[in-house]
C-alpha cells in the first residue's frame, strides 16, 4: 500500500514539473513573438525620442540672442502706442509701483483679492507702504531710451555666453532667486530689479543683487504681505500657510523694497 500511495504522489507532481519546464520555455518565445509583431512600433518610437534628442541638442548649440546697439535708433514712444493699440484707455500716469499717496484703496475699493486686486489688504498694505519706498532712481528717469532685458532661470542659459551682452542693457530684470554667482559669463552680473514673492526670496539678497538693486515683491496672497510686515518691522515670524518656508531672517534695506 506504501509503495503504491509514492507512487501515486509522483505521478501527481510530475504534470507540475512538467507545466513549470514549459512555461518557462514558452515565455522568452512569446517575448519575441511580441516583440517581432510590434517592431516598427518600437522603431517608430525610438526615432521620435532620438528626433527629439536631435532637436534639443540643435537648439542649444545654435542659440541666439539679438542686442540692440547703441548706435541704433531708439524706438521712443513705440511701446506706449502699441500698448494704447491694445489696451483700451491706456495712460501712463500711474506709478510703476505703489505707494502710500496713492490711496487708491479709499478712492476706488478694489474688488478682486490677490493677485488681482488689494481687497483685504488694505491694512496691511499701509503699513508696509509707510516704511518702503515707491520711487524709481534717477538714472532710470534720465534715460531717453530705456534697453531692458528681463532674464529668465531656464537652462538653455547655461553655456550661453551671453552675460557681457545682457550687462550692456540699461535694465536688467531678475526673477525669483536665479543664481549669478558662478554663472556671470552665462547670465551676466548686472541686476537692476528682483522679481520675488516669500517662497522664492533668497534667505541673503546680497548674494546674487547689487548693491543697489530693487528688490520688488509680487504678492500672490496675503501671507505674502504678512511675511514681508514681519521681517520688516522684526514681529513674531510666520510659518504656516507657504508651500515653502521663506527665510525667517531677511536682511533687506527698506529703501531697496517696492
């Protein structure tokens, strides 16, 4: 009876042995097959991604960027007529940024909150405007044809060779907390504006700024305001309500701040 019962077990796991030994010289032929069916699919795709290879490669070595010379005529006044084309009832009087004599608020509420508008801000926004400036300096005003280039962080920039260009601009605008240091032949040194709000703030904005570069706040919500009220006038920090900690120590000159 033992005999036959061993037996009767190896015949039951010799169909698994079997089955396992078949599959798995079924797998690789059935890769292949799937493979050879699909081929100029995969050939299809793989010479999109090199195309796309090429294309990216291509553009960067063949980058270009066209300063306009000194010696060139300045287009003074094209832009306010192409703006007063394009945009109904465009003047030129108000200020390039806010400031506290303007009581725009009581005059004509805003109606939309940030980033559209000041509706709930008001408060808050006349505290800061006490203590900041709103002025351009003078050797903006005095400038008949203002050359602005307003530099981006993309990396195409990088190997670009293009810094002593973009210095010899009249303003050159910054945004967020793009690097110079170490990339000067690449982006340049000269940084007339800084485009920021608190999550892109630089925690030192000397390190990458001039001595005398304006340090110009988009405020996107009213934690923003909040944040720059608190560095300013060195209140309690606050840390909620940022998708990123802003620095908490931000050693700015007030005048710099519009």
């Amino acid at each position: 009876m033992e005999e036959t019962e061993e037996k009767h077990s190896t015949l039951e796991v010799t169909p698994d042995v079997s089955h396992e030994r078949l599959s798995c010289k079924t797998f690789p032929h059935l890769l292949i097959k799937m493979i050879n069916k699909s081929r100029w699919k995969i050939l299809g795709l793989l010479a999109v991604f090199l195309l796309m290879v090429w294309y990216t490669i291509s553009r960067e070595e063949s980058f270009d960027f066209h300063f306009q010379d000194e010696k060139m005529t300045c287009p003074f006044k094209e832009v306010e007529k192409k703006a007063a084309q394009l945009i109904p009832n465009y003047t030129r009087e108000p200020p390039l940024f806010l400031h506290l004599k303007d009581y725009f608020w009581v005059k004509t509420p805003s109606l939309y909150e940030l980033p559209y508008g000041t509706k709930g801000t008001e408060d808050i926004l006349l505290r800061l405007l006490a203590i900041t400036s709103y002025s351009l300096p003078e050797n903006f005003q005095s400038l008949k044809c203002q050359r602005c280039a307003v530099v981006g962080n993309g990396y195409r920039l990088r190997n670009s060779s293009i810094g002593e260009v973009i210095n010899k601009y009249d303003i050159v605008i910054r945004l967020n907390n793009a690097p110079v240091r170490g990339y000067e032949r690449d982006v340049g040194t000269k940084t007339t504006m800084r485009l920021f709000y608190p999550e892109s703030a630089h925690f030192n904005p000397q390190t990458d700024n001039n001595p005398n570069t304006l340090l110009v706040l988009v405020a996107f919500k009213p934690m923003d305001f909040l944040w720059m009220e608190t560095i300013l006038h060195d209140k309690k920090r606050i840390r909620k309500g940022f998708w990123k900690q802003p620095p908490l120590i931000w050693d700015a000159n007030p005048k710099q701040i519009r």
